[in-house]
C-alpha cells in the first residue's frame, strides 16, 4: 500500500526583518528532519514535494537529498495567506490562528479564508497524486495551518474540528492512503515514528 506522508515543516529561524516564506530552518528543525529521514529510509519513498515556502523547501531537500531524489514544488501547498498582516508576533498571532480556524468563513484581518485555503490545498494534494507518476510513497513538506486543513476534509469534520500536530515546534506528520485518499495515521511528532 503506497502512502502520502505529509510533514509540517519543524523549527525555523523567526526573523520579523524578512518576508514569512523566506524564514529558514533553524538547527533544531535542521535535526529534526535529519531523524525524520531516518524514519523514511527503509519506505518505498519515490517522490518529494514542498511548499515553495523557504521553511518547506529546506526540509523537503534534506529529505531528497539523502534518499537520492530530486523534489518538486507546489505554490499551493503554501500556508494560508497572511500578507495583509504581516508578521504577527505571540501571543497575539495565536489568537488570530484561533480565529480563522473558527470563523472559516471570514476573512480574519484581511488572511486568504480557511475555506479557500482549504479547497486550495485538497485540489494541490489531489492533484499531486494523481499526476505522480511513480508507484511507491509520497512526501509532502508544508506547514501546520495547511495540515489542519487537509486532515478536517480527510476526516470529514468542519474545519476547526480535526485533529491537530501537538509539537509546539512542527514536525509533525500524518500518513494517508495514496489509492483512497484516506487518514491511515493521525498526527505524530518525528520522534514519535510511525504507528504500529
């Protein structure tokens, strides 16, 4: 059975001097998906894929790289849009987290609706798989609103209602059916592994 792993993006370098989707991984997050390679390299991993946010493709070439594949990019595998505000920084920005995944239907301070930001991203992974010619596993590297997002439409939930990465840092990754585009593994942190 062929799988789609879709890994939130671990630990990057907060820098409000730059753009968002230029922020790299830090050395934490760097480590991180150094063990997340390791959880992979015995699968039948065929193809990689990334946002084409700095912080995604960071992670998806460590994974590439040391399985010997090149990785492909997605613009819509992006992480909701949030230029209309810029860097927000904690507490206040989770706040605002709080309110989009519970008003998907507004626009929350000008960000891209979790609604579209949802059928958005549903048709890039669809799409993904569709066209990939290859056989075996998948990896997606994105971030955590776009999981969330995905995971409520894999578990047929109102957004706001799925399940969530409980890593405070990211790296965290579910693990879906290729054939039937359905959840095989809830969300666990790399260093949890994959269920039994």
């Amino acid at each position: 059975m062929a799988s789609l792993i879709f890994l939130t993006h671990p630990e990057v370098v907060i820098d409000p001097n730059q753009p968002i989707t230029e922020w790299p991984l830090n050395p934490i997050g760097r480590a991180r998906m150094e063990r997340f390679v390791d959880l992979v390299a015995d699968r039948n991993v065929k193809a990689v894929y990334a946002s084409t946010e700095r912080k995604a493709r960071d992670g998806a070439a460590i994974v590439a790289e040391r399985l010997g594949l090149p990785y492909g990019t997605h613009e819509d595998l992006g992480e909701n849009d949030r230029s209309s505000t810029g860097f927000i920084a904690p507490p206040e920005f989770w706040d605002v987290v709080r309110e989009f995944f519970g008003r998907p239907h507004d626009s929350i301070r000008g960000w891209e609706r979790a609604v579209d930001a949802q059928t958005r991203i549903v048709k890039a992974v669809t799409r993904i798989l569709r066209e990939n010619p290859t056989s075996g596993d998948i990896v997606i590297v994105s971030h955590g609103a776009v999981g969330c997002l995905l995971t409520a439409h894999l578990q047929q939930v109102e957004i706001g209602r799925e399940s969530r990465p409980q890593h405070p840092g990211g790296g965290c990754f579910i693990v879906v059916d290729r054939d039937t585009f359905t959840l095989t593994q809830n969300w666990r942190a790399i260093e949890d592994g994959f269920a039994v």
